[in-house]
C-alpha cells in the first residue's frame, strides 16, 4: 500500500495529481451494474453474494482507474442484523418490515451478534483478492444517528418526522439505542478492518435533520464514541478514518475532533474556507456539487479544475463529489470530471 496516493493524502502527505475516488461510484448509473442487478428483485440479496459485491466494486476501477476502491454493501446492513427486516424493492427505497416503533421495541432489541454479517466480511476478503495489491478498500458505515433514524422511521423520507416525534417523545429511549448501535457500528468495523479495508468511512447522511443543539446530542456525541472505540482497539489504531456529514447545521470546524483523519465535505461547504482551518491538521475530501454533471462537458472541465486548483497547496487533499453519483448520470460525464483532475 505504500504507492497508494490515497492513503497518502489521508496521511496528510501531497501528491502532484490528488487521488480520486467517489461515494457511489458503484452503483445504477454503470449499465455493467444495471446488468447484474436485474437478476435480483431484492437489492439486499445481492448484497449477500460476497463474490457479487467483489465485482460489483471493481466495476468503477476497471472502468476509470480510481485511486480507491469502497466495499459494495449498505449502511443498513446493521439494522437488519437487529431483524428489523429491512428489504429494496423495485422503484422503492429501503424498507423495514419490523421498525423500532416504541420505547419497548429498544429495551426488547435482540443483541447484536457481529457473525450475522459474515456475507459483509467475506465481500471484503473477495474485494481484497482482486483489486490490483497497491489499491486501498475503503469500508463503511452509517452513523449511528443515520442509522437510527432509518430504523425509526421504517424507510426513507423527506422529513422524517415519525423520528422527529420519536425524539421528543422517547429522548432517554433513543440515547440508548444510539449507545447500543455505536458499539454495533464498532464491532461491524473491527470485522471488516480483520477482513482486510485500508481505511474507514463514516456516512452521517441524516445530519441536516438535526439542530445545532441535537446534532450534538443525538449524532456527533455518538460518532465520536465510536471513533474512540476504533482508536482504542489495537486493530483498527491505525485505521484512518474519514467523516461525511450531509448539510450539517454547525461549521464543520466544529464537527472535527482528534482521532478524524479526514473530513468529506458536502457541496454546500466552502472548501477554499475550511481549508484554510484544517489545513496540517485533517485530510479533506470533496465536494463538487454532483448536479454537475448533468451540465455540458466544459462546465464539468471548469468547475472540476476550480476545486483543484483551490486545493493544489493542501497537503491531504483528496477528488470527491460532495455527495454520492445519482443514478441519471451518464457514465461519459464522470470521465470527463476525471480527466479534468489528472489534466
Ligand atoms: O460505490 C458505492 O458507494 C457502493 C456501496 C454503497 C451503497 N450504499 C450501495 C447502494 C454505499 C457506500 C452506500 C451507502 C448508503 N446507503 C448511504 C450513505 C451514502 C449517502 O448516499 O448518503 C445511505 C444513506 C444508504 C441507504 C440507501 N441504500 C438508500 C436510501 C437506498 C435507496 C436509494 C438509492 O440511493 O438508491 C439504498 C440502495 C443502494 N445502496 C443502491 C446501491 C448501489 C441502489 C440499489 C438498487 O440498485 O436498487
């Protein structure tokens, strides 16, 4: 791993071309994923298919030649492992067939056994024996507070407000479920770190929800307690850890905290400002603004090299979008914001 440009920068070491990767780039806009996923009405059964996943994340590295490859799995994985059910169906999003629909459903929660995702670790391992040997597998997983959120809400929506009403009306409740689920998240990413990732993503994809006050409480609070966890364990010591919060209420300076070794930036964040902060102290990721790439090929050249210019003296500085590829991206497009940071 020691030519990796990737765990370089996470490592706060620059590099003349910044590494590129991107969240979601294995996904519904590659025709080859398209291909392999019509074979299963339940996306959550191919998830189980550990030589499947293998493949389906060396999709975008064949295809573009990124400088990280990222495990293909869910952050639902987890809740699903407490039997809240959780399947995808056809034009659906996620859904849970069992949420956690009151303060009982917490203190009834079966114990989480970390074997019951065996299929996650066995994707690494196959994702490990065939991705070139100086290429890193970045794994993952939600926040708890994401997580919990999911699991409260029983699928996705726009304002989430069976969780909202959960929140107020069972705070001591929650606190314990996100206590239960930091130390899942831990137990999930020591695993998968024995199964061989090189470094370690945390999604907070539910972090707008929350106030300034309750993105402390319910969500940052918790991330920290599972970064501390990671650092503590001889296992994943070592492990860098990289943070996305999507349109958090407070400044990202106030978000950061020891152990972080990279803060992924949603698009709305102002790169050029924060690094001027982080700048020696924390690896940043990010954050072209993922619409994008809907626009003319010259727009996506010029905004692509605007970010990397901003960013040419930042030692750490690592190519992403500001948040994950959406399934009507032409694949060309990306190619094209790709070329843009290696020209
Ligand atoms: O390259 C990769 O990033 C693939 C691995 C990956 C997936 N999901 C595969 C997936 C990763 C890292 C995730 C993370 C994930 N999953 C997040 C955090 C990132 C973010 O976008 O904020 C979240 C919130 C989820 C939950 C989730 N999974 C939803 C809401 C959905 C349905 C809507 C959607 O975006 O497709 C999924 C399904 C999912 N996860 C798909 C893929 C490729 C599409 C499934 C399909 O083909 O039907």
């Amino acid at each position: 791993m020691k030519d990796s440009k990737f765990l370089r920068a996470l490592n706060l070491k620059s590099n003349a071309i910044p590494p590129v990767w991107f969240m979601r780039q294995a996904g519904r806009y590659l025709p080859e994923y398209q291909e392999i996923r019509k074979n299963y009405s339940n996306f959550l059964d191919m998830c189980k298919q550990p030589k499947i996943c293998a493949e389906l994340a060396l999709q975008p590295i064949d295809r573009y030649g990124l400088d990280a490859s990222i495990l293909f799995s869910d952050i639902l994985t987890i809740p699903d492992a407490f039997n809240l059910g959780l399947s995808f169906h056809e034009g659906e999003g996620p859904k849970f067939s069992n949420p956690i629909s009151s303060a009982e459903d917490i203190n009834r929660l079966d114990s989480f056994d970390v074997n019951a995702l065996g299929y996650v670790f066995k994707a690494v391992e196959e994702t490990k024996s065939l991705l070139p040997k100086d290429l890193p597998l970045i794994g993952f997983c939600g926040s708890p507070w994401t997580l919990a959120a999911y699991s409260i809400e029983g699928k996705g929506s726009k304002d989430f407000n069976k969780t909202k009403s959960f929140m107020k009306d069972h705070p001591a409740e929650l606190q314990k479920f996100l206590e239960i689920l930091s130390q899942a998240c831990f137990e999930y990413l020591r695993q998968q770190v024995l199964s061989g990732v090189n470094a370690i993503q945390i999604f907070d994809s539910w972090a707008d929800l929350l106030s300034k006050s309750d993105l402390e409480i319910y969500s940052l609070q918790y991330t920290r307690k599972l970064s501390q966890l990671l650092k503590a364990d001889p296992v994943t010591e070592n492990i860098p850890i990289i943070l996305f919060e999507k349109a958090p209420k407070k400044e990202v300076v106030d978000l950061i905290f020891d152990g972080l070794a990279c803060m992924s930036l949603h698009w709305q964040e102002n790169i050029e400002k924060i690094s001027f902060k982080l700048k020696s102290k924390y690896a940043i990721q990010g954050n072209l603004d993922p619409r994008i790439l809907v626009e003319s090929d010259d727009l996506i050249w010029s905004e692509t090299q605007k970010i990397c210019a901003i960013m040419s003296e930042y030692p750490g500085f690592i190519f992403n979008l500001g948040h994950g590829i959406t399934p009507d991206i032409k694949p060309e497009k990306v190619k094209v914001m790709i070329d843009a940071i290696r020209a």
